[in-house]
C-alpha cells in the first residue's frame, strides 16, 4: 500500500466533505439504534446543537484562562452544575478533561502525591480497587509507578469488601469503586467501601465516568441503588463523562474534589523554563475550546426535563432487553438492574456466546464481546428504544442456529475470543494482541478486519500459537 500524501493543491470542498461521507459510510449505524456503546445520541436537533457551539469555539485554547475568559467561565458553571447533580458540597471544586482516563489518571496522579506529601518514604504506592474497574487506572499506575491490588468481586458483580478489607496496608493511598462498574453495570457498596476508607484514613474515589449523569435521574424515576456519590462523605473525588449520558460532544468530562486542598496535589507547574512560568490544572497543555463550548451547551439545551425524558427510555429500553434475554433457553443476564447496561452471558452448556456475536454482527450490530466470563455487553441508549424489539428477535435466532449447529464455535471471530478466553498463559495472548496494534499502526497500517466469515491473516497464526501453549501447559493434554 503506498503511502497517503499531503496533495499538491487543495481538494475542492465538496470533494472532500463527498469522501468523508462516503468512509463514514463503513462506520456502526448508530442513529438506527445498532449500537450498544461509543455513541451517546440524543437526536438530530441536539447534535445539531452541539456541534454549532463545538465549532463556535473550533480554534479556541483553554491552555490560557485569561486570554479566552469565555472558556473559564463555561468550565466553571460546568462544574457546579455537576457539583449540584452529584450532590457534592459548597467546598466542591473540580476541572474539565478530556475523558474518563484522563480523569483516572488524574485522580490517581493526585491521590499518589498526596499520599507521598505524608509519608514520603513509601515506595510503590498501592491502589485498592474492584477487578471490574475501568483499565485506565491499569494505564495510570504504570505510567506513575504505582501498584494495583484488585479486590474479587461477587456474583452479583459488586466488590467483595471483606477481600478489599485484606488488601487495605501500610502502602494504600487510595480506594476505588464503580458506579457502575461497565463489565455487568452494578453498582459497587460505596457506603460500605467509605467505611473502609475512614477506617483506614485513606481517600476513596468513585469512578462514575459512565453513571455520573444518568444514575441521578434513574434515581428520581424511582429505580433503587445505594448511595454512590458525594452523598457519602468519605467521597473525596469523582468522575463523571459528559460525553456519555451528558449528550457532550467527545473529548469532555468532569473530575470533582471535595476540597481544594485535595485538588492541589493534580496541579503541575515549573517556574524555570526559557518560554516562561507553566502551569496547568490537568494532563493537556492545549485544552481545545469545542468540547467544553460543547458540553456546556448539551447542559443548557437538555435541562433537568430532558435528561429524565432520555433517562427513562434508555430505563426502558433496558428493561425490554432484560425480559428479552431472560426469554431465551440457554441465556442469563450478569450484574443488577440499577444501571442502563444489559449484559448476557450463556447459561453452562448454552450457546457459545462468541458465535452468537458473530452472527449478531453479520446482521448489522455492533458488538461488544466480554470474557470472564464470556458475555456480550450493551449499553443502552434512548436511540435503541426503535432497535431494540429487532435486536432481541436477531439474538433469539442467532442463539437457536448456534444452539443446532454448534460448529460455528469454531469459525470466524469465535474461534479467536474463544481460544484466547482458554489459554492459561496471559503474556502469550497480550503479546499477539500487540502485535495486532503493531501491524494496525505500522506504516502500512490499515483499520482492522471487524467482519465476514473469514480471519484476518494474522489470527491463523495466533490460533496455533494458543493451542500449542495450552497443550505445552497442560501436559500435552489438548
């Protein structure tokens, strides 16, 4: 494939906006309801909306409050506006990001300082959280040098808290929960887990990039979960995406601190650079203006009325594919009904669920295949509300055809989930699945082959690579 050049002269407008439409043309057909994640669409008009104010502020930089005032402000009344939707306390502060794992980042950043500030002789910082919790802090503990000691979690999908008792020690500068965690969408005790946190004089951080604005409206329509944010107040940070059940445009989210003197610990500056004293709030130096133009925006247009509107068909669109899936034979639902996120797994000796996603697929879904086990996750949305009925006959003839012809386990993408969901040794498959990322981002890099009946050429490989590693492991006993 010979490499993409900058062209000689411009393209004429209408030429390029022509091949842009044409590659979106490939892309997850999200505006009919055929997505389960990634996109949080809230209609026409709205994004309409959204995108005018983006572009508003297209080549605007949040780096210097003072010279776009207008940036400050809106970043501001955001976070009261979270603030008040999290019930966080007139102390309550906080700062815009570009998304949940840079909001991760940044709290573990935080929470490491601050531990350090205390006790300066520790080494290796250790985080306490569930296993469910989000693979940012996975990224942000090897980037800051930290440890993570991953609590087990129960069959209902909530944190065990007498393991999270054990792993709590002397190294601990931080407790994590989920609200919810996104594997199964339940909701982790944080009561219980603040308990902990006082207990032990550590800070607790909630992670609610997916629920922080969509849990508080469920709550209002009547659907029952534990307290879970800035009510508890052992809470000392939370996040919240905007981007999510916000109806934002991508790239904005929000990281809130019970007080300030939480919050300074995230700040970075260095006063002995040649170009002048730099400071910044968060790990960007330019912060686009669009987002935040965006999301504060989404906010005024959607209003209180609207979130419960869109809340309460997301609520429904759940509970149809909750009813869908319990219908059936061979499927079950994972976690607890308090959060929009579905997921279904296969009963023992079902369907194998892998299979059922590939044929989900080949009819025009997105997918979002889970392991540990093997589960198909689906975050619902408003825009579902017209998929969803189709959706549930499509999965209930994909899993009767995976159930009278169990061979398709062995063809397609199933056959890779389903051989890496088995082999034993974990670096093995890490190492194939960066040598996917390798030939993705390579120089003759191309998008990734989603579907069709065939694998793409490096899967062969990586089959025989896994069957052979878990023959070697257990004995040669295959």
């Amino acid at each position: 494939m010979s490499p993409v050049r900058i062209p000689a002269t411009g393209d004429l407008p209408e030429s390029i906006l022509a091949s842009l439409a044409a590659m979106r043309g490939e892309d997850a057909r999200y505006r009919e309801g055929r997505t389960w994640s990634m996109i949080y669409y809230a209609g026409d008009g709205h994004h309409q909306l959204v995108q005018a104010a983006h572009d508003l502020y297209l080549a605007e930089n949040a780096l210097n409050p003072m010279a776009f005032k207008s940036l400050r402000r809106m970043e501001v009344e955001v976070v009261q506006m979270a603030s008040g939707l999290l019930n966080g306390p007139p102390s309550t502060v906080g700062c815009m990001t570009s998304g949940g794992t840079e909001s991760l980042i940044l709290a573990m950043k935080t929470w490491r300082d601050a531990g350090l500030s205390r006790r300066p002789w520790l080494r290796s910082p250790e985080v306490v959280l569930p296993r469910t919790a989000h693979p940012a802090f996975d990224k942000a503990a090897h980037m800051l040098g930290m440890r993570l000691r991953k609590a087990e979690i129960g069959a209902d999908g909530r944190v065990d808290l007498h393991h999270v008792g054990r792993l709590i020690g002397r190294r601990t500068v931080l407790l994590v929960g989920s609200a919810p965690q996104y594997p199964h969408g339940t909701v982790d005790p944080i009561p219980q887990l603040g308990e902990l946190a006082a207990r032990h004089g550590i800070p607790l951080h909630v992670d609610a990039c997916f629920g922080g604005f969509i849990l508080p409206w469920l709550e209002r329509l009547g659907v029952v979960m534990p307290a879970w944010d800035l009510r508890v107040p052992q809470v000392r940070s939370i996040s919240a995406d905007l981007h999510k059940y916000g109806y934002a445009a991508k790239g904005a989210a929000v990281l809130l601190y019970r007080r300030i003197e939480d919050m300074k610990h995230q700040f970075f500056v260095t006063t002995d650079w040649p170009g002048g004293i730099y400071a910044s709030p968060g790990l960007a130096g330019t912060r686009p203006g669009g987002p935040i133009a965006a999301a504060w925006a989404a906010l005024h247009a959607m209003g209180e009325q609207g979130y419960l509107e869109r809340a309460g068909e997301a609520w429904q669109v759940a509970e149809r594919l909750r009813a869908g899936v319990r219908a059936i034979p061979g499927l079950h639902l994972l976690g607890r009904p308090e959060s929009p996120i579905v997921t279904w797994a296969a009963d023992p000796g079902g369907p194998d669920v892998y299979a059922i996603a590939d044929l989900l697929q080949a009819a025009g879904w997105s997918v979002d295949r889970q392991q540990a086990p093997a589960s198909v996750h689906c975050s619902t949305n408003a825009v579902n509300l017209q998929a969803v009925d189709r959706y549930l006959a499509d999965l209930a003839e994909a899993a009767d055809r995976v159930r009278s012809n169990p061979s398709l386990s062995g063809e397609g993408q199933a056959a890779m989930y389903g051989m890496m969901a088995k082999v034993p040794v974990n670096g093995l498959v890490q190492r194939e699945v960066r040598k996917v990322m390798e030939k993705m981002y390579g120089p003759d890099g191309a998008p990734p082959e989603l579907g069709g009946e065939a694998l793409p050429p490096w899967a062969g490989k990586a089959l025989d690579l896994f069957d052979r590693a878990r023959r070697r492991v257990r004995g040669g006993r295959g």
